[in-house]
C-alpha cells in the first residue's frame, strides 16, 4: 500500500518560516508552515511520528527490535513500513479493514 503525499501529512513540532512564493500577494512576507515539506529535514522523523501514533491509536504494537514493523494481535496483522509504503500480511478482511 502507498501512502500518497505522506510527508506532506505529518505535522511539524514548531512551524518553520520560509518566504513567500513568488507571485505571492504580499512580496516581503513570511509564513509558517505547520506541516512539513518534500525537502525538510525534520519531514522523515515528524512522518515516522505521525504514522506511529496512528497505529497505536488502531491498536497495532510496534515490535521491540524492528520499529518498522507493527502487529496488530487481534486481528492477526502484521504491517512493515518503509518511509510511505506499507506491506500488510494478514488475511483478506485483515487487510480491507486496515485500508479503511
């Protein structure tokens, strides 16, 4: 499964100024991002954060010695995560659950 954009959806720990575009209405100014950005440096750790309190709120476990891999033992899933995709092992209602 592919996460589309997933940097793109992680929050940032503080917003980060940056100029404007340009084009922009107000040259001169600067805004803050609140979400991070292809690029960022702090965009791969505030995904990984993002990604993991979601699983955790879904009931999976991250494993102790693998932190890409999650298991979710009640509905017998296992999920490896590598950066935006995500390789579900699980039976065929394992998996249309977890893409819910």
């Amino acid at each position: 499964m592919d996460v589309n954009i997933a940097f793109l959806n992680a929050p940032l720990d503080k917003p980060v100024p940056i100029r404007c575009p340009p084009g922009y209405e107000k040259p001169g100014h600067v805004v803050r991002l609140r979400k991070a950005l292809y690029g960022f440096k702090e965009a791969p750790r505030a995904w990984n954060i993002t990604l993991h309190n979601e699983l955790v709120h879904r009931g999976f476990t991250r494993h102790a010695q693998e932190h890409c891999a999650y298991m979710h033992k009640a509905d017998n899933i296992l999920l490896v995560v590598f950066i935006g995709d995500i390789l579900i092992v699980s039976e065929q209602e394992g998996v249309t659950w977890f893409k819910q």
